[in-house]
C-alpha cells in the first residue's frame, strides 16, 4: 500500500473517530525497528531454533514413514501441514515487525490516546488518558522508547510488540495497557499527556 493511500485511511479514520471538540496534539510512527532488539531477539532466535529442529524432525520422519510403500495421503497432509506450521511460526516476528513499522499510527488528543492498524480494515483502540494514573516508558535504546498508557504488567516490554498488534472487539476493555512502541523521544511525547 501506498504512502498516498495510508495517509488518506488515517484522515478518513480520524474524522469518523474524533468527538466533538477533540483535536489532534501529536502524531507519530515507530522508529525503524530492530527485529532482534532486545528483549524480543532472543525469544525469536529460541523460536527459530526450535522451528529447525522440528522442521528436521518432521523430514526425518517423513523420509522414514515415506519408505514404506503403504504411506497414506493422510500421514503426506499431516507432515505438509506441520511444515506450513512451523514455516508460519518462524515468519510471524519478520511479518509483526513489518506490519508495525509500515501501518502503525499513534495519535494524542486532547482526551485520548489512539492506535491505529491502517490495514484493511481499519483497526482503531484508544484509551482516555485522564482516566488512567500511570504511564510508564521503557528505553528500547538510547533515544527509544515504548510508552504504557495504564499499568504496565511485568511482562509488558517482552510482549510490546505483540500488545501493538492486539486489537480487541468493539466494547472490550484491555487487560494490558495501551503501548506507543518505539517512539523517538518518548519523554517529550509523552508531555502531551499532561
């Protein structure tokens, strides 16, 4: 998708959202992001290291299995399955770190916080900021940084990237907080909360 057709689904997607009154004080994307930076890049090579020793496993047994005459279509499915599985399992971080990097927008208003996924469709979730009494920031690196909109569990800056992504339906509420992930600055975006 083009810069063209992402900057428009943002200008449609924030005049149907915006409420009487509000008004945009900052908006922003992640910084380019490192696919193994910490603390996702070991979690992704443990992932990727298992998914090899699996996907070896699974052709050993499919050499073996396949050496008898009397192998079933059934057994052939199932091995090509797990391969597409395991295949799926080792592309996932490349395609969320991609899919953050290209079609992630943040926005501050004057009352919320908004994250928005200009896939099709267009994915919206926000929180009220001056309902929520913490906000926190990690440094990702030296000039990095997420920022939690709520309270951050412990394990917010493993699953950052994954919690980006997480969009639920319309009227649930998030466990977890709202996350900003790899702003440049973080502190001086994070001013347009007060």
């Amino acid at each position: 998708m083009s810069d063209d057709k992402i900057s428009n689904r943002l200008s449609e997607t924030l005049e149907s959202i915006l409420e009487q009154g509000e008004t945009v004080s900052w908006k922003g994307e992640p910084a380019k992001i490192k696919l193994l930076s910490a603390p996702q890049g070991a979690m992704i090579i443990l992932r990727w290291a298992v998914c090899f020793l699996l996907l070896l496993f699974v052709l050993w047994f499919a050499l073996i299995y396949n050496s008898d005459v009397s192998a079933t279509t059934n057994v052939r499915a199932a091995l090509a399955l797990a391969i597409i599985i395991l295949v799926y399992i080792s592309v996932r971080p490349i395609t969320d770190v991609f899919t953050i990097q290209r079609y992630t927008v943040f926005c501050i208003t004057n009352t919320r916080a908004i994250v928005f996924l200009l896939k099709s469709p267009v994915k919206v979730k926000h929180a009220v900021y001056k309902d929520v009494s913490e906000f926190e920031i990690d440094m990702i690196s030296t000039s990095c940084g997420n920022i939690y909109i709520g309270p951050k569990a412990s394990n917010s800056l493993r699953r950052s990237r994954s919690d980006t992504l997480v969009f639920l339906d319309e009227g649930n509420q998030p466990e977890r907080p709202l996350v900003f992930y790899n702003i440049e600055n973080p502190d001086k975006v994070a001013a347009f909360f007060k």
